[in-house]
C-alpha cells in the first residue's frame, strides 16, 4: 500500500492524503480498487462535476502496465454552498472506486495514478497527488471501504421510481438552453440537478430547479468552447439528483 505525495510546490501533508486500495478480482476479470482520499476537518475536495466555485479533478495513469481501460464508480456527494454559489464533492474522506480491465487477464496489473484535486475550507489550493500498487491476476479479497463505497452510488431510473423523463433543447446567441423534465418523486428537501453533456469544453451553468408534486424541472444554459457553435449527443446527457443522503443519476436524455 501506498501513501501518496504532495506536490513539491503545495506542503498539503497536513490537509490532504491519499492511498491506493488493491481491492479484488471480479468474476467478469475485471479489477475492482479504490483510490482513498483523506482531508483534514473542515476540509473538501470536489466531485466530477464540480459547481461553478469548485475545481474538477483529473487524472492520469503514466507508468500503468497491462491496463486495457479504468471505469470510475462515484459515491453521490454532497451539495455545499461556498461564498453563495453551489459546489458539489465529499469532506473528510472520498473513497473513489475504480474498475480496471487488464489488458491480459492473465498477467499482473501495475497500477501508477496521478491526481490532480482542487481542496478547499476558507480557500481553496491545488493539490498533486501519486499514488499506486501492483495487482495480481486472481488474488485480492472484498474491501468493506470499496464495497460500502459502491453502495453508496446514485440510484437509477427504476430504484428511484422515474417514471419519464426528457428534454427540450433551445437555440441561445451563446448556446443552447436545454430543460430536463422528470416523474420523480421527492428525494428530500433542497433539491439539485447537475446536468453533464458528455461534450469536451461546454460550460454549463448550476441548473434553476422547480418541483410541482412529482414533476421536477431543472434548466441550464450551455456555452461551447470560445462561444462557438457545438453538437450535443442526447445519449451522452447525464443528469444527476441531489439531496441530503440521496441521489439519482439518469443516463440519456431523449426529446419529448
């Protein structure tokens, strides 16, 4: 196991730590791990979609060996507020599970993560983080951290009980205004809709969000990169649900 390293510009070892759970062969031949990332009281680090105040994190594998390609397994975070604007991630700790296909199943897994993280209290600085571990072909046994981690995914269309749930898709002078309209039932007070496009450089803005029983309507403005014209795949919209302790993450967005 091992411990990760601040960047040599950031002393952070007082705020932030990291380290790579091996985790364990599944039986599809996957390899089921978990990056574990610790952070000091008072501290936060993001989600893939950040908000408009938070920091998205990034990642790579340089000086990986045998992985074919990686699938993350976010728990739901939480919603913050962070000087009056929406910023969405965990505090005090993210166990992050990542799926691994080898590219031979038969052949052990070497496994060298770099993350790039925004964490913040009162400020917010940049962190980097390395970390990694070797993985053997049929070994590792069930780690109740990734496993609990898995669990506590958002849920999906059927175990949330959405009974529709589509979009409409309107012309800016700047992009596009797009209006997700879903049959769900109320997850809990204080309800946000992150909207994800699937498409590199558009910006998208933190959604306006209405209920009126079990219809939830949340929309967002999109801006494509340098305010140029851009496509947008409907398969590729993702819209997630937030609220205290729940969250539901739809894939797809057909039109009405």
């Amino acid at each position: 196991m091992l411990t990760a390293q601040p960047s040599a510009a950031q002393n952070l070892s007082d705020i932030v730590s990291a380290e790579f759970l091996p985790g364990w062969r599944t039986e599809q031949g996957t390899h089921m791990a978990a990056l574990r990332v610790k952070l000091a009281p008072g501290w936060k680090t993001y989600w893939r979609s950040p908000g408009d105040a938070g920091i998205p994190p990034e990642f790579g594998w340089a000086g990986s060996d045998n992985i074919r390609s990686v699938q993350f397994h976010w728990p739901r975070p939480d919603v913050f507020d962070f000087n009056g604007m929406q910023t969405i991630g965990y505090s005090r700790e993210l166990i992050l599970p990542v799926e691994i296909w080898p590219t031979d199943a038969s052949q052990p897994v070497k496994v060298s993560a770099q993350m790039d993280l925004g964490v913040c209290s009162d400020i917010c600085v940049p962190a980097f983080l390395e970390l990694g571990g070797d993985l053997i072909p049929a070994g590792g046994k069930a780690n109740p951290s990734i496993q609990t981690a898995l669990r506590n995914r958002p849920e999906n269309r059927r175990e949330a009980g959405v009974r529709d749930a589509h979009c409409s898709i309107s012309a800016l002078a700047t992009g596009l205004r797009l209006t997700a309209t879903m049959d769900l039932p109320p997850l809990g007070p204080k309800e946000a809709v992150v909207i994800e496009t699937g498409a590199p450089g558009v910006w998208v803005t933190e959604a306006s969000v209405t209920r009126n029983g079990t219809r939830l309507t949340a929309t967002s403005d999109l801006t494509g990169p340098d305010r140029q014209p851009f496509s947008l795949d409907r398969s590729d919209i993702t819209i997630t649900v937030l609220s205290k302790g729940r969250a539901v993450e739809l894939l797809g967005c057909p039109s009405d």
